[in-house]
C-alpha cells in the first residue's frame, strides 16, 4: 500500500502532491486544515515513501487505483480530493474511476487537457535524460516550476523542491513521465460530476501554460471556483497562505 499520514477528524480531504514532489509537500496545509477535516496526504508511486511501488509506466489510472486502497484500509467512504499538477490528474481520474466516492474536486496548478504532441515528445526525452543525469535534471527543471521574475527570492524554496525530488526513485520519476504522458482529455469528468470544484492556476506557470484556455475550457459549468495568482507552478511555496486561504474558505463554505 501507498504511504500516507493520516490527521485530524471531520469530513475527508485528501491533497496529492505533484511530480518529483511526495506528502511533505502539503505538510503546512495538513497541519492547519487538520483543526476542522480529516486530512490525508499520500505519497504517490514512486515517489517520496513509496518509491519502490512503481512499475516501467505509472499511468494516471494505476495511481487513483493506489490511492482508492489507501481509502478502503481507512475506511473513509467519501471524500474531498485536491492534487497539485500530475496530483491533479490522479485527482481526476480517481473522480472518473470512483465519482461516488467524491465530495468535491480541487486542481490545484493542474489541469484537465492533456498533452500536445510537442509536449508528449518532451516527456519521452525527459523519462531518458533523468535516468542518465539527475542532478542536472533536477538543477535545469526545477527552477522553471517558480515565477522567474520571483527566483532571487525564492532560492530556500527551490532548495526544498530539490530534497523532495530527491527522494524519489529514478524509476519512478521516469514511469510518472511516462504515464503522464498518456492520460486523456477529462474536462468532462469536471463537467459532469455536479460537485464542487475548485481551480487554482499561477499567472506565470511555465509547465500548465493553458490557464486561461483551462478557464474558457471550463466556462458555464456549475460550482465550479476558478482562481488565477501571480506564481508559477508551486503556488504552495509561492503563496502559501494566500492558496491555504483560497483552500480553506472553499472548504468551509461547500463542506463543513
């Protein structure tokens, strides 16, 4: 079974961290939200405490799969499930696979299109490159995730986004790209779940970069929150108390 940490009481909320990230990432949400919900992170195959639980594609479906077992070893019935970037497309396709068991939906620098052609061939390049090189993988592409114009300041946050990674297995880094890489179109899983969601994108996101195609993606579909900030893609160590914010007051008003 996946690792996971399980806090607090309350209605159900789970949060699953993105690629080359694990759990430790939503440590300051799961401390404070955990006053007023149950709160459970995961460590995602191949990733973090779960590292060695990867195969040669860990596709987006495989992921919910591990996910889902974490919940039933629980017991939690329904939940809320919020996922940063490829925590959003698990986050997705646990709604596809098991829509009854979900309260409410959150992409948090995520999204539901899926990748171009350009962008499918770059995931394959990266998948090789990681394998060979990691720490200049991790050196190039982890400070792309921030704000650019925002890098001079944020130096102990890439430096953290760094250790994360690290604690994945190169195996895993690779089978995520992998089946990343292969996950289909779900706006219409959004469209038809009639629950709330809730979308945070980052103004200066170099690895989402369809936002504002997102918004107009997901136009006139109900209970659905759209929010766009001045970050890139780890809005979580960005802004920190403006997302908990957003994340919270969400919380409270759909599901407490």
């Amino acid at each position: 079974m996946l690792y996971y940490r399980d806090k607090g009481k309350g209605k159900g909320v789970v949060f699953l961290h993105g690629f080359l990230e694990n759990s430790r990432m939503w440590r300051y949400f799961q401390n404070r939200l955990s006053k007023k919900y149950r709160v459970i992170v995961v460590d995602l195959p191949g990733h973090g405490r779960s590292s060695k639980k990867t195969k040669e594609v860990n596709r987006m479906e495989d992921m919910a799969e591990g996910v889902n077992e974490v919940l039933e070893y629980l017991k939690i019935e329904e939940v809320v499930v919020i996922g940063h970037s490829m925590g959003g497309y698990v986050a997705l396709a646990f709604a596809d696979r098991y829509k009854y068991k979900v309260l409410g939906l959150g992409l948090f620098y995520s999204t539901t299109l899926p990748d171009d052609d350009a962008k499918k061939e770059q995931r394959l390049k990266a998948a090789e490159v990681v394998v060979k090189n990691p720490k200049e993988f991790f050196r190039l592409s982890i400070p792309n995730l921030f704000a650019q114009e925002n890098l001079p300041k944020l130096q102990l946050e890439i430096k953290k986004a760094i250790s994360w990674a690290k604690h994945a297995s190169l195996t895993g880094i690779s089978a995520a790209l992998k089946g990343m890489r292969l996950r289909q179109d779900r706006t219409d899983v959004v469209r038809n779940l009639g629950k709330p969601v809730l979308v945070i994108t980052g103004k200066y996101d170099n690895t989402v970069k369809k936002a504002d195609e997102l918004e107009r993606t997901l136009e006139g579909i109900e209970n659905i929150s759209f929010y766009n900030l001045p970050t890139g893609h780890m809005g979580a160590l960005e802004a920190p108390e403006e997302n908990l914010k957003i994340i919270g007051d969400w919380l409270d008003e759909n599901f407490k």
